[in-house]
C-alpha cells in the first residue's frame, strides 16, 4: 500500500478531474443521472489522489508549485462539496476549470525537488524565520482561497446576467442562482479574505524590514503583486461598501483581483526572504 501511494502523481488527479469536468459538460449538454453519478465518482477519485500527493509529498507554500497545486487542492474540495449539495447547479463546469488551470500553472512553474520542504513541520514549530515565512504563505494562501471563490461567484454572475439579458427560458441550460445570491457569496469570499491578506502582508514586510532587505529588492515581482493584490482589495471594498457599488463593477474588480492574486503566487521567493511579502 505505501508503495503505491508514493506513485501518486500530478497526472492521476488532473487526469481525474479533467473526465469529471467531460461528464459535467456532457451532463449539462444531455441530463441524466448517470452522468451526474461518473462525475462524482471521478471528482472523487481525483480529490483522494490530490489529497493523498497532498500529504505524502509535503509542500512549501512560499514556492509556486507549492501554492498552486495546495490551492487547487481545497479548491477540489470546495467544488466535490458543492457538487453534492448544491446538485441540482452547474457547480463543477465552474470550479473545476479553475482547479485544472492551477494545477498546469503549477507543472509549469514547478522547479523539481526543491520545492518539496516540510511545511507542516515549520508551521507547528513556532520559532525562527522559516515559521514566519510559513506562516507568511498559509495566510496568503488562505486569503487565496476567498479570492478564488469570488472569482468563481464573479464569473457565475456574469454568465447569469448574460442569460437574463438574452432571455433564455429558465429551465434551459445550466442552472445557476439568482444574480442577489451569487453576490452574496461574492461578499462572503472578499470579507473572508481581506483580514488574511492584511496580516499575511504585514507578516511579510516585517520579515523584509527584519531582514535588511534592500530598496531595489523591494521591487520584486512577488512584493510588487502582493501589495498590489492589497490594493485592489481595498478598492474593492470601498466601493462595495463606500458607493455601494454592486453587480458587474464588482464582479470585474474581483476577476482583477483574481490574477493579480495568480501573479503574486507565480512569481519565485528568493530563499533569503523567508518567503515574504
């Protein structure tokens, strides 16, 4: 049994995926339960693999591959839970796209073993650079996480306002929420995420003041995209909560958001700042 769950790859979840994402659009072409069925058995199938790479190859969050591939992780969660409470909905033909294309993202900026670091065995060891900096990546990433949901709240919202506009019958094609409830889900995932991102930024930039980073090292592409993805948030939340701006403003600032977050987890953390901002 080990032997065979160190054989666990990337391949065998994000090919699982990739068929529950094939019966999903199939189901959403021609309805019926069997499909419905053969996509939760292969969402499953992938989710448990996912999980168990998870677990076996232990991840550092502060690396790309770490974070991607750890994001779409809880991702695939979000949507096998959503597929099964929420079945009557086209929940995976959103989510599951999301989880796929971070994983590839993942692949591609994956540097090979020296990615693969304890992190569960830094974070619960409350001492030294090396805990804040992995403290520093888990809020980042929990923060992605709300953000990642926004992205697909904001992304359903523009297609439901699509459909209205069009007029399409409401019993034809994909079954989605009404536009007030989506952004409700939209609001729950910005306040989610906001308070992580602040004290993920501030954790980081004290490692930086900590560590006598120099000004020109300020302006890398991971400090940059992170104190930018603060920055839209912010706008976001002023104008949510400022003007009361609501519906496809927000949904758009929120997708902005989205690959700003995308650019702050790509880009590479060089090893003497301990992973932060």
């Amino acid at each position: 049994m080990p032997e065979i769950v160190e054989r666990v790859t990337v391949f065998c979840f994000a090919a699982s995926y990739v068929l529950a994402l094939a019966m999903e659009v199939w189901h959403l072409l021609a309805p019926r339960p069997i499909q419905r069925y053969l996509a939760l058995g292969f969402g499953g199938a992938g989710l448990l693999a996912h999980s168990i790479y998870v677990l076996v190859q232990p991840l550092q969050l502060t690396a790309p591959f770490g974070a991607l591939v750890f994001l779409a992780w809880i991702l695939a969660v979000f949507y096998f839970y959503g597929s099964i409470h929420h079945g009557r909905l086209a929940w995976g033909v959103f989510v599951l796209p999301l989880v796929l294309g971070l994983i590839g993202l993942a692949e591609a900026l994956a540097d090979g073993p020296g990615d693969n670091q304890d992190f569960l065995a830094t974070l619960l060891s409350p001492r030294g650079e090396r805990f804040w900096g992995a403290l520093h990546g888990a809020l980042l990433l929990l923060a992605g996480v709300g953000i990642s949901v926004g992205f697909v709240a904001s992304v359903m919202y523009l297609v439901q306002v699509y459909r209205l506009r069009a007029k399409l019958p409401p019993g034809q094609g994909m079954r989605l929420w009404s536009l007030e409830r989506i952004e409700e889900m939209n609001r729950r995932a910005v306040l989610w995420a906001f308070p992580l991102l602040t004290a993920g930024l501030i954790v980081g930039i004290a490692l930086q003041i900590q560590n006598g980073v120099s000004m020109s090292d300020w302006n890398s592409p991971k400090i940059v995209s992170t104190i930018g993805l603060w920055l839209v948030f912010a706008i976001l939340l002023y104008l949510r909560y400022g003007v009361h701006a609501r519906g496809r403003q927000v949904a758009i600032l929120t997708l902005v958001a989205f690959a700003v977050l995308l650019l702050a987890l790509a880009s590479p953390v060089h090893p003497s700042h301990g992973g932060g901002p």
